[in-house]
C-alpha cells in the first residue's frame, strides 16, 4: 500500500464522520492522478505555500505601514497565526488539519499593498468593486503560473472564498475545515494587532474594553485559549444535537466582537493612524491611475489580461499583486523626480 492511502485509511481512523475526507474531495477543476506521498489537501497546501504570490505576503502590510520594527506582524506571519490556530481547533474537534491548513496559507494571498486600505483604493476605483476574498482565488486559479493556476481542490478554493465576514449572516463554507478559517482569522487578527498596537505605543493595556478583558483573558495568549476552547466545546456541542456548524458561544462570540469593534474604532480607522492611512490610499491610487493611463508600461502577462478581460481588470490585477515595498518603489519611480547632473 502506497503511502498516500495509509494517510487516507488513517483520516479514516481519526476523523469525525462530519470532517473532510481526503479521498471524497469534490475534485479540482482539471482532473489529476493521485499523486504517490501526499494526499488532495497536502498537495494544495504545498502549492500555495511553493506560489510566487505567499512568498510576496512578506512584505504585505497587516495594520502598520512601513514598520521597521522586527516583531510587527505582517500579512504572512497574520497566516501563519491563522494556520496554527486553526488547526489546534480542527485537532480538537476531530477535523481534517490538512484542509484547514491549505485554506488558512491562501486565505489572504489576493489582499492587496497597505493592508485594508488598498482593498478600499481598488473597491472604490474599480466598476465592480474589490473583495480581497474574491481575488485570493482569482489569484489561485488565473494568475499564479502565468494564467495556468494551482488547479486547487473545490473544498480548498471555497474555504478561501467565504474566510471574510463576521456576521452570523455572512455565506459559510460548505466544510468545516473553511469554517474554522474563518474563526481563527479573526480570533488571530483582533487578538496579535492588539499586542502589536500596545507595541506601538498606540494603545495601553487598561484601554481596552473592560468586560472583553474580564471575560477572554487579560493578556493575548489567555484570550487566545479561551476562544479555541469555546470554539472547539461549543462547535462539538452543535454537531451533536445535529447542528453541522463551526461557533463560538453567545457570550463569547459578544466579547470577541465587542474587543473587534473596539480595535476599529480607536485603530483600523481611528484617527491615530488616518494620515498613514490617507499617505497609502494616495500612493496606490495615483500608480493605479498611471498604469489605466499607460499600459503598456505593464508586463506583458497583464497586458494580456488587458486584452482579454478589459483595462480595469488588467491594471488591478497588476496592482493588488504588488508588496508595499513595490508600490512604493514604483510610485518614486513614476512620479519622483530624478537627479540629473549635466
């Protein structure tokens, strides 16, 4: 027996009948053989981590602009966070780690330059608007590999699509595993930029909202348990009166957003960062801008996205591609004047 499918048996063994299963995975888009070591998750989890695009989320801001600061997180060390959270939930509930994995490495990999900021740049420049869910897996499937795409699992690129939204209104994945990303998205993002805002010197301990803090736990890592635990005890308790949902708790989940609501309104659009804020939108604009006006100064994969799909699309996919460091860099070059010496 081939190692792949004592993996597969092995799912078999220790997985909730409710998980998902390697060996039923609905499948991609073009039809593969079973590859020989890993199973359908393991192989997506590795593509996305192998694609040019996850190696970019490096120097992909979270909340701080330009921090020079080693220990600011960035949008990939925010992955890596959602990762490992989200697999200690799905270990806890019995689920597949290798599906929550793939989807929580790709989750964020079509977020554009300067954080959320970007995304409003693009939803408000472009016809149809700019979900950064939306494009991860545009990314996925039409960009990365020169238009070929990664070719992902359906269970993968659904987990991806439906990681945004907070409400109980919001669409779900149809897995588990994608609900769980979900979770442990924002369980990661409220709880490492508080730490990285107390870092900053922008927020002190006693700032925060006392109930939150009485209830989830005084520092991050006591926050941090009490959620995957309510997380893990309340999603096995809704899975055995016959509820197949990922959920945190009444309570909890109040908490959570009350500390999330908070972080907006004194941090992600609070006014002590809103001239960074205005600094990054007015970059990316005005190189969006440019590249609508000349195209052609595009590489010619996006020039061919041009001719394909229409200007607007081709320009933002080139853009919501770009580090911060690029956007930058290419911002002075376009519109900084040079030193000439005659």
């Amino acid at each position: 027996m081939i190692l792949r499918e004592k993996l597969e048996q092995r799912e078999k063994l220790i997985l909730i009948d409710q998980a998902s299963f390697s060996s039923n995975t609905k499948g991609r888009k073009n039809n593969e053989s079973d590859d020989e070591l890993r199973t359908a998750f393991m192989i997506d989890r590795d593509r996305i981590i192998h694609s040019k695009s996850f190696r970019r989320l490096k120097h992909k801001t979270q909340v701080y602009i330009k921090t020079w600061g080693d220990h600011y997180r960035t949008r990939l060390t925010h992955t890596l966070e959602v990762a490992q959270i989200g697999k200690t939930i799905g270990k806890g509930i019995g689920l597949n780690e290798d599906l929550i994995e793939a989807i929580a490495m790709g989750h964020d990999i079509g977020h554009v330059a300067f954080a959320h900021n970007g995304e409003e740049v693009l939803d408000k420049l472009l016809p149809g608007g700019f979900r950064h869910n939306e494009n991860s897996v545009r990314v996925l499937t039409k960009i990365e590999k020169l238009g070929k795409g990664l070719n992902l699992t359906e269970e993968v690129l659904d987990g991806i699509l439906h990681h945004s939204g907070f409400s109980s209104s919001s669409s779900k994945a149809f897995t588990l595993e994608g609900q769980i990303v979900r979770y442990s998205d924002k369980i990661a993002y409220v709880n490492h930029d508080i730490d990285d805002s107390i870092r900053a010197g922008l927020l002190r301990e006693e700032d925060l909202p006392k109930n939150s803090i009485n209830v989830l736990g005084k520092s991050n890592s006591e926050r941090i348990d009490t959620l995957v635990k309510d997380c893990i005890y309340n999603t096995l308790g809704n899975i055995n009166k016959g509820m197949i949902e990922v959920s945190l708790s009444d309570e909890i989940a109040n908490q959570l957003a009350e500390l999330r609501n908070f972080m907006f309104e004194n941090i992600y659009k609070g006014s002590v960062l809103k001239i960074e804020r205005d600094k990054a939108k007015f970059v990316l604009e005005q190189v969006f801008r440019y590249f609508l006006k000349y195209p052609e100064k595009m590489p010619e994969f996006y020039m061919d996205i041009v001719k394909k799909e229409g200007l607007y699309i081709g320009v933002a996919d080139y853009i919501a591609g770009m580090s911060d460091d690029y956007c930058l860099l290419l911002f002075n070059d376009i519109y900084v004047p040079k030193i000439v010496v005659y």
